[in-house]
C-alpha cells in the first residue's frame, strides 16, 4: 500500500494518542503525536521565562527552538524533553502557546513534511481540518469531560504525578475551551469525519470500531 493518512482529532483525554499508538502498530504506520509538538515549545516558553501574554515573546522561543523527533522521542535543542513535556506546568500553558498563528505555521509545515506520500496516523485538533484535509481516514474522538478528567487523573497518578478530580476537570475545561474558540484553526470535526464517543467503551472496542474503518478504507 502507497500512502494512507489517519487523522484523530478530539479533545484532551479523549484518548487520541493511546488508541493511535495501537492502531499503527496494528497497521505499520508511522505514528506522529502533534500535540507534543506544541508541548515542546510551552516547554520552552517556561524554561525560558518568557512572557505568555506577548506573542512576540513566544515567537522570540520558537524561533530559537530546535525540534526534532525520532518515532516517540522529543528533542528540543538536542535534549530528550519525552517526559517533561507531560508535566502539569506544560499542561497548563500550551494551549495559549498554540493559539499563536506562527507557531502553527512552523509546527503545521514540519507535520506535513513527516507525513507526505507515507502511511501516516496523526492525532492532534486540527489533523482533519487544516494539516491534512484530504486525509484518507478522518475520526472525531469524544467522551464526557468526567469521563476525560477520570482518564487524565489515572494518567497522573500512574506517573507518580499528584492530582485530584476536580482540578484535573477544571484543566481540561478551559483547554477545551481555549482549544475549540481560538482563530486559528480551532479544534473541530471536520465534515467528513467519523465521530465516536469514547465514554464507557473500553481501548479494545474502540480500536475494535476503528480498525472496521482503517480495513474498509485500505
Ligand atoms: O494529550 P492531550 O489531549 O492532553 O493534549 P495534546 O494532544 O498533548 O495537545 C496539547 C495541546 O496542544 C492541546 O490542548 C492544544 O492546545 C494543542 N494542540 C493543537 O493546538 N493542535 C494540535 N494538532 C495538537 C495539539
């Protein structure tokens, strides 16, 4: 098979990145977590002390930022940040830093650059929409903001992270809310996606539903 792109779009915790994982195992795609990306340069923006409310600022961290990726490794001028781009204090922020036009404009060409003419899964806000619209296969992935925060709160304390529900809830809330009203290329399903609600299905049946999509499409 020559090229095939799988775009997930959906927000936070709605478990774009566990079922992408599996499904390109399943299928031998490449799979690309776009949202680590932007985690990258919040990364940044926080080492450097840069001042959020100034786009300039945050245009000044990404054009000194070098980003490079190896399967699910992330370097950022050369050192491995996989893990501290997860942290809560990156959580917090990135979503104001991916608001910012020019960010999306570096981050969206590196994207497109990774995943022409190969066989692709990308998760992200805006895979379906504006980094690959002719996309092959295009999923929508919801489930309740409970069901997000309970997710989400697994995830924290599996890492040894502190958090409690309420304030994991709240989190995800005004991400989603940054997220799905900025200007640029909010977090929206496209047209033409396929929309699957997550809540109370197990990572099985979902992937399950999805490989039933990936197989009618190859
Ligand atoms: O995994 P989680 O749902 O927490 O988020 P993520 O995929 O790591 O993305 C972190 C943040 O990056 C999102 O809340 C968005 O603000 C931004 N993002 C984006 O704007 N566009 C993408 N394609 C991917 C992420």
């Amino acid at each position: 098979m020559e090229k095939f792109v799988v775009a997930v779009d959906g927000p936070a915790g709605s478990g774009k990145s566990t079922i992408s994982k599996i499904i390109a195992k399943r299928y031998g795609l490449t799979y690309l977590d776009t949202g680590a990306m932007y985690r990258m340069i919040a990364l940044k923006v926080l080492k450097e002390g840069a001042d959020l409310e100034r786009v300039e600022s945050i245009e000044r961290v990404l054009s000194e930022s070098k980003i490079d990726i190896d399967g699910e490794k992330f370097f950022l001028d050369g050192e491995d940040v996989s893990i501290d781009i997860r942290s809560r204090e990156v959580t917090a922020i990135v979503s104001q830093v991916a608001a910012v036009k020019s960010v999306r404009e570096k981050l969206v060409e590196m994207q497109r650059k990774i995943g022409q003419g190969k066989r692709v899964i990308l998760d992200g806000r805006d895979i379906g929409t504006v980094v690959f619209p002719n996309a092959d296969l295009k999923i929508f992935l919801v489930a309740s903001p409970e069901e997000r925060a309970s997710r989400r709160l697994k995830d924290y304390e599996s890492k040894g992270q502190e958090a409690e529900f309420y304030s994991v809830l709240e989190e995800i809330k005004k991400r989603d809310k940054i997220d799905s009203t900025r200007k640029e290329s909010p977090l929206k399903k496209a047209t033409d996606a396929v929309e699957l609600d997550t809540s109370g299905m197990t990572i099985e049946e979902v992937c399950d539903e999805i490989s039933k999509m990936v197989d009618s499409r190859i």
